[in-house]
C-alpha cells in the first residue's frame, strides 16, 4: 500500500534545485588523496580477470511475450526484464570497457550475454547513474539507432541532459521520490547513497537513484549502485514490500574506501530484509575488475550472508552470465534453451 501523501511530502523535501546533490543520509566523502592511498596500498594490483561461463540465451523465447516476469542477466548492471509485453533494460553497457576512452580501463571479463542486435524490442531503459560501468555512450547510441523514439528512457535528475546531447528524444527525468504513470506501470525515482561525475568537475552535479516500477500485480526494485543506508527501510514504509528487487553484490573492497558507496553481499541481505522483498537477484559482480575482492567472491560471501541472517537460497539468487529465470509462485525458475 503506498503512502501517498508521504511520498508527496518527500518528493518536495528532497527537491534539490541547486547543485552539487547530497545523499539523504551523510556519506563520507572519499577524494584524490584517499584514492591514491588505496593505490598505493595495493601498489595498484587489482586481483586478476577471471573469466566465467556465458550462457547464450534463447532468442526466441526472448522475443516472445511473458506472462510471468521474466529476467535475464546480460552482465554487471544489466538486466533484460520481461513482464506482460514490455522489455525493459536496466543500466545497459554493451561495450568492452567502462571508461571515458576505448583502448584503457576496466575491461570486460565476460562478452555481454546479448547484443543489442539480438535483443527483443525494448521500450524503456532505467538508468540510475552517470557511472561509465551504469551509463555508457556507445551503448546509448547504438541503442537510440536501433530503437529510436519508440524506446522511452527513464533518468535521475540531470542526466536527462547528456541523454538528449545523444540524440535520446524520449526521456522521463525525475528526482527522488518522484513517478509518473506511464502507461501500464508507474514508475519511482527513490534514492539510494552513492555520488555521480565522469569526469574531474562534475562530481554530484547530477542525481543518482533507484527504480521502482508497479504494476498492478507486480513489483520490481532496481538499486543501481549504493551504499547501505535507511533509506531502503524508508522505500518500504512509503512504497510497500516489493516482490523482486535487483541488488548490487560486488565492487566492495576495500570496505573503508568503499562501504559509503557500494555494499558488500552482507549489505545486500541486510537490503533485501529492508525491502521485505519476496525475491531478489544478484547483479554487479564478475564482469569488470573494479575493487580488491576477488571476482568470483560475492557469490559465495552472499551464501554466507543469506545463512547468517536466515534468508532461503531461493529468495535471494545469482544468476550466471546470461542465465534467464521465470518467477513462478515458489520463486524463480531457470529457463534453458
């Protein structure tokens, strides 16, 4: 049951018309000094890329319509949801690297479980965040050339600015706590703790977030990227449980570098409890060497996390590379070729 007049009142309360944005609650803020102390901790080694099975997903059931909701995870941050004839992808980056530039920075471990040639129709994009591994430019335009104004973009607080540089022509841009109906589901901009910029000045001069989208029998929570924080229990209270929340489980090491902004599998349960979510699936992990841990770490940390606070294997997953699940009544269902 959503609160309405809450979600009002927060949504003029967290109206930021001035810049740089803030996180609701008070995050730490971890500069150039910090940063080359962790370099020179580690003496600039991050653990080595590992590559993992990539499963090919079934393109034609992929281009059939669900009727239960259907995900597959193409890698990192990107997920192709399915449900009642819409296909919606979440922070889609289809390059080889997150980064400014092609030939350096963290480079994929595992191809994209599709192409954007082999995807089904899309008709709308969540994005979450400027981040190169959450929004990525020639993504956005191979994408915007392929689908063009029949894709509707949906954006934090500034970013709707960039997208349109590229050509997007239909954007919703909105702010924390903030909806719009749009067609058959509506749609949540809520906040999460994290910090925005892709390059030296701009850092928080856009907003980040996450995406809650109802339908009128189903539910889903996009987290992007954050650090763990209140707000997930505040989502609850003003929004209601939600029956599938898609949580970021890697990128955590070192915790005192990165605990404001990324949660560890730990983290993640704790958020998955907050959410009272039904079910939830694993993301942000095993695809770009971006942190200390060891790649393929976050899924067994997570096992650990789920057993210490006493959430079932079935209720919160991780798919492999390229895995497509169907939630059924007793929770997700892996479909195979």
């Amino acid at each position: 049951m959503i609160d309405w007049a809450r979600l009002e009142q927060l949504a003029a309360e967290c109206s930021q018309p001035g810049r740089p944005y803030k996180n609701r609650y008070p995050t730490p803020h971890h500069g150039l000094r910090d940063f080359l102390r962790w370099q020179r901790e580690t003496r600039g080694r991050f653990p080595p890329r590992q590559p993992f099975p990539l499963r090919r997903p079934d393109l034609a059931l992929l281009a059939t319509p669900a009727e239960r909701p259907r995900f597959t995870w193409i890698g990192h941050a990107t997920y192709l949801v399915q449900y009642r004839g819409w296909n919606l992808l979440t922070d889609p980056v289809f390059s080889e690297r997150c980064s400014p530039l092609s030939f350096v920075g963290p480079k994929r471990t595992v191809a994209p479980a599709l192409s954007i040639d082999e995807l089904p129709e899309i008709h709308a994009v969540l994005v979450s965040h400027n981040h190169y591994d959450h929004l990525d430019r020639d993504s956005v335009r191979a994408l915007n050339q392929r689908f063009g104004d029949r894709l509707c973009w949906f954006a934090p607080s500034g970013v709707g600015a960039w997208l349109r540089r590229r050509g997007i022509a239909r954007v919703e841009e909105l702010g924390w706590w903030q909806h719009r109906r749009h067609q058959d589901f509506d749609a949540f901009c809520v906040p999460t703790q994290h910090f925005s910029g892709r390059g030296a000045r701009d850092r928080n001069r856009t907003l980040w977030c996450g995406w809650r989208l109802d339908w009128d029998d189903f539910s889903l929570l996009f987290a992007g990227d954050t650090g763990y924080a209140p707000v997930f229990q505040e989502i609850r209270q003003v929004l209601g449980p939600v029956d599938v929340a898609l949580l970021p489980i890697g990128a955590y090491q070192p915790r005192w570098f990165m605990a404001p902004v990324h949660i560890n599998p730990d983290e993640a349960v704790r958020i998955h409890k907050d959410l009272e979510a039904s079910h939830s699936l694993a993301m942000h992990w095993g695809t770009f060497v971006l942190t200390d841990e060891p790649l393929d770490e976050p899924p067994r940390a997570l096992d650990a996390a789920r057993r210490e606070h006493h959430v079932p294997a079935r209720a919160f997953q991780v798919p492999g590379h390229g895995d497509t699940l169907s939630l059924l009544d007793g929770g997700f269902e892996e479909v195979t070729p």
